[in-house]
C-alpha cells in the first residue's frame, strides 16, 4: 500500500503539468531494445513550459520548468523504445516511482508528445484502481513488461488509445 501512495502522488504531480495519469507499475524498456534520437536532444517550449532533453548515459535527463513559476520545476529519466510501429518515452519521475509511456514524434523543428492514456485504453487492458486523496481514483497497470510492450504494440497506432491532450514543443536556442 506504502508503494501504492507513492504511485498516487507521482500521478498527482502529471496531473498538475497536465500530463495523463495512467501509471505502471513495470519498465516498457529493455536494455537491448533502448532507442536513442539525437533529434531529440536540446531546448524545447510550448506556451506553458520549457523542455531540456539531455542524453545521461543509456537514458535521457529530462527537465520540465513552468515559463509562468520558473521556480518550479520537475527532472525524468527517460528511455526511449519503438514499438508497434511507434516512438514511445517511459517516463520515471526522479522524485517518485511508476512509470508513464508517451507517444514522441519529432518533425523538424516540433516536439509532439502524446500520453498513451484515454477511458477507451483503460476500458481494454488490465489494470488496478488505487484511493488517492479527494476520493480520486489511479489508474496502475500491473502488468509486467512482456505484457506491457505486447499491449502497447497492439494499440501503438490507434487514435482512441491516446489522451486527448497532444503537447507540442518548438526547439529554442537558448
């Protein structure tokens, strides 16, 4: 249960930065089956934020500041898999545990980042509800990561899997 709460506070912190909410209990990476994009790399922002992706070893260090509370800000550590014909980012929060898949595309000079999370997806895969504070409800999958990576190359390419929330970054220079 201790690990449970700690899930729940991870989601309430995505849900702060508008991020989806369905949370993993497992890895969908491999150490062999790690991708890495130096079109990746670099100063991102959209209206709201500033994204910093750096490479940190076998894995991304991500860092995502508030334009409107500079103060405020949150690191990942990210590792990069294709699946399903798909780009996806496990995300592990560096303060928290759970693990949260994102579908990246980068084109140009636009990062677009796309949560795999929506009532369809939940309403199809296996997962566990755990209490969060307010009477709110987190959704975890339980899955272990065989499954997890089966799960997301089946729905990898459908629309209805995906919140509906498309975040989408310009590279900057600065």
């Amino acid at each position: 249960m201790r690990f449970l709460s700690a899930v729940a506070f991870l989601a309430a912190a995505f849900l702060t930065t508008g991020c989806g909410d369905l949370l993993s209990l497992h890895t969908l990476h491999l150490p062999q089956e790690r991708v890495f994009d130096a079109a990746l790399e670099g100063r991102w922002e959209n209206d709201d934020d500033v994204l910093t992706v750096e490479r940190a070893g076998d894995s991304y260090k991500v860092t995502l500041q508030s334009k409107q509370h500079p103060e405020e800000s949150s690191k990942y550590e990210v590792y990069l898999v294709d699946l399903g014909g798909e780009r996806f980012a496990d995300i592990l929060w560096t303060e928290a545990v759970g693990h949260m898949f994102l579908k990246t595309v980068v084109a140009g000079d636009q990062l677009r980042l796309t949560f795999l999370d929506s009532q369809w997806l939940r309403d199809r895969v296996p997962h566990e509800e755990a209490d969060m504070d307010g009477g709110r409800k987190q959704a975890v999958l339980t899955a272990r990561t065989g499954q997890l990576r089966d799960m997301v190359a089946k729905f990898a390419r459908e629309p209805r899997a995906y919140d509906d929330h498309e975040q989408v970054y310009r590279r900057t220079l600065k």
